[in-house]
C-alpha cells in the first residue's frame, strides 16, 4: 500500500513509519519540524522528508490512505487536499486496530506506570520465546524500535488517554477495543483539554465501554477512582491487584516468589511494585509461569527516561525520569527517599506542559517533592509564550509546592551552575524530573560535571 504520514516526526509516528516500511508498504511523511532521534531514525531508513513543511501536492489520488498525527492540526492542507480526494485517513490508533482486528489486543492504561508496565511486558515475553506486535512510548533496551505490526497473533500496547487528531477528539485507548486491560491509577492530566478531573476521569469510562464482550479488567485496587468506574459494564471480568510481594534493603529491591525465592531487580519504589504485578497479571495470561517471569525480570534494565541511571560514582547518582504530572512527581520522590534513606536528595522538577504550567492545576502539586532535601522547579517564559500562557509568578508557585526553601529557576544555565554547586562530597542523589529537555540541558554532560568533576 502507499501510505502518507501527515506530521511524521512524532515519537510514536516516525516509529510507525519505520515499521510500515519494513511491513513492505510504500511510505512518505511530512513535518514542519523534526528533532532528533526521530531525524536521525528517519534518515537512516530513507524516509526523512526532504523539505521540511506542508504542501498539499504531497497528497493525491495514487495514495491508498494517509494516516494523521497529533501535531498535524485541522486546517492542515495536507489533510484537507485528503479530505478532498476522498482518500481514508486514519488516526494512528485506528490504523494499528485496522491492521491487528483479527489478534489478541492488550492495553495497557492509566494515568502513570503504564510505559514501564507496558516493557515489562513486553521484556518478559521477548525473553519468553513469544512473539508480538507492541506499541509503547519509549525506547526499550533489547528493541530497535516502539512500533512493531507483524502478522504476530498478539498486540500489546500502551494505551494513551489523549486526543487520537485534529479530528478526532476520542482518547487514542478506546480504539484498540482490547480483549485485555490494565488500569493503573487515575489522577487527573491534560487540563488544556479535559478542563475537569471529572472530564478526565470520562476517558476511562470510555475505555471500559470500548473494550470487546467479556474482557478482562485488571486494575489498581487502592485506587478510589477506578473503584468508581466499574459498574460500567457487567459482562467485564474485574480483577484487583496491589504489588507484587517484594523485600527491600536500602538500595537493593528484590521480588519474592510463592515459594520464597528471591530475585534482584533494577527497578525500585513501591509503584514499580504495583507496575510488576500488573505486568504479572497479563504474563499470566499469556502463559508465563512465575520462575520465567522473575527470571526475565532479573535482567530488565527499564525504559529510556524512566528513573534512567544517567551516572553513578562510588557514593552519589544522577536519576533521570519522565515524571511531570503531580502524582508521577510524587511517587517517584518518595520512591528515591525510600531507597537512599542516607543520602542528600536534590530533586529538580521541570514545569513543561500546558497542565503543569497551569495557575489552575499547579496547586496539585502541593507536597509533591516531599522528602526531598534540596527542591527545584524549572520553568522558561519562553515556554509560557508558546503556550499562549500568561506569566507565572514565582511566590505563587513556592507557595503551590508547599515546600520550605524550594528554589524556583528559569534559566537553563543557572541551574546548571547551581546544581554544580551542590556538587560535594556527602552522598548524594541528583534526580531531575520533566517531560521536556530543561531547555536543551545536556544531562549527560551535566552529570559527568556533578559526579566527576574532575575527569
């Protein structure tokens, strides 16, 4: 098939585009901006577009469909010479449903833990000889790309509750119309869209009221959100689950078996407990045993981003995390404090998204850093400006945190050279949090400086 991507520098699309070429489909794309990896990925395969932008000539009748990213908007000239043409366009979620009717569909969603609960899963079944397609939203170690569509009888995907385009306003999980779901916890996000925790919560409604007869449910049984959601439907199979049964010691965290057996992992904090067991629950169903499973898990090293080990020397460590949303900045906190009782904790939280850099959503925040010794929060104006957001004023978002001391930066240079002044020789734990670059620092670089300052 010849298949056109309308903004095809998305993480998720340019993944796609790189797995339907391999299928053996004819692919173009096109973007009016693409940053790294995704250039460089999109290069490689000799798909990168040669004129960065949009140009409705890159549409006719010889396309047998296009498929729509979310950056692409609704007046995009692209899409409207598509619309014109009567040629199908897609969503990247109704394609991947389109092309996986006829598997076993998983997805796996919630509010926070669904990317590593997702390479868990996908981890644990690589290991175990079996084969399928996925979907996930970061780079796993052992997989060349987030995108895989084969003629594998299984789809795992991690399910996104945003917008699926343009236009299409339905959450991207409820077109995959699962035969298995995980629900990991539900805190509200995506304010610019969903105005009210109660418009938030609607989107796992929806999910539930899309997923086909009979499926099963496995969902977080602490968490009073979810617990609401379930009369939805009643031909749906419920199934609780808490963590998966664990011993820790400082730093070192290791899973425990029915039969008392002990298995080291890399990952820590009582979420990722909550995150294996899910994973659990759904190896289950796919045949895994228990000793298969903790053997897999003994040699999974995380997803890119996701509390990723950045440096470490023989007394401190530099942690970065995709935690951004109030509830992922506060697990992960205290999951850290948990962990490294002894050490000094400087904790560095970006405000990046439309929600976070919200008057009305920050308060959620409050107590968030808890634990910390050492608090920052990042943020640009040049971010706000983009945004279309009005100025943040920085005693308002001290007093939002609740946190004595908390210093407040927005200068991607000052806070290098403050963090570098935090550098000592007392243990320490350096744990930077955003979904965003804080603004193009190189935290690789960065933290050579912190831990090694005089390599």
């Amino acid at each position: 098939m010849k298949i056109h991507l309308i903004s095809t520098g998305g993480s998720i699309m340019h993944n796609l585009a790189i797995a339907l070429q391999k299928a053996g489909h004819e692919i173009t794309g096109s973007d009016d901006e693409i940053y790294d990896p995704a250039r460089t990925r999109l290069s490689r395969y000799g798909l990168l577009p040669a004129i960065m932008g949009w140009d409705k000539n890159n549409v006719s009748e010889k396309l047998d469909l296009c498929i729509i990213g979310m950056h692409a908007r609704a007046d995009n000239p692209e899409l409207i010479e598509a619309q014109r043409l009567g040629i199908p366009i897609y969503s990247f979620p109704e394609y991947v449903y389109d092309a996986s009717k006829e598997k076993l569909r998983i997805v796996v969603a919630g509010s926070h833990g669904k990317t590593t609960t997702t390479s868990i899963i996908l981890h644990v079944l690589k290991e175990c000889k079996q084969t399928v397609d996925y979907l996930v939203g970061a780079q796993l170690d052992g997989f060349e790309e987030m995108v895989h569509l084969s003629n594998a009888p299984t789809l795992v995907v991690e399910g996104d509750e945003y917008l699926s385009s343009a236009i299409d306003r339905r959450p991207k999980f409820i077109h995959y119309k699962a035969h298995i779901a995980i629900i990991t916890g539900i805190a509200w996000d995506h304010m610019n869209v969903f105005k009210t925790f109660d418009d938030y919560k609607r989107l796992f409604i929806d999910l539930l009221e899309s997923l086909e007869p009979g499926a099963t449910v496995f969902y977080y049984e602490n968490d009073e959100h979810i617990k609401d959601l379930l009369l939805v439907r009643d031909d749906l199979q419920y199934i609780p689950y808490n963590m998966f049964p664990y011993s820790t010691n400082q730093a070192e965290w290791s899973l425990k078996s029915s039969c008392g057996e002990i298995t080291p992992v890399k990952l820590f904090g009582e979420h990722n407990m909550q995150n294996i067991q899910a994973a659990w629950c759904v190896c289950q169903e796919m045949g895994i045993s228990e000793n298969d499973f903790l053997a897999a898990l003994g040699t999974f090293k995380g997803a890119a981003k996701r509390m990723q080990l950045i440096r470490k020397n023989e007394h401190s460590f530099f942690y970065q995390d995709f935690a951004h949303a109030p509830s992922k900045v506060k697990a992960t906190t205290s999951a850290v404090r948990h962990t490294y009782p002894n050490h000094r904790l400087v904790t560095c939280v970006e405000l990046h998204t439309f929600s976070s850099l919200s008057k009305e959503f920050i308060p959620q925040y409050q107590k968030a850093l808890d634990g910390a010794d050492v608090a920052i929060v990042f943020y640009q104006e040049h971010t706000l400006r983009m945004k279309k957001l009005p100025p943040l004023d920085e005693n308002f978002v001290k007093e939002a945190f609740d946190f004595p001391g908390l210093l407040i930066i927005q200068k991607p240079k000052d806070l290098e050279t403050h963090l570098k002044s935090l550098a000592a020789e007392e243990p320490t734990i350096f744990l930077m949090m955003s979904s965003g670059t804080f603004g193009g620092t190189d935290l690789t670089y960065l933290s050579d400086q912190l831990l090694n300052p005089m390599g």
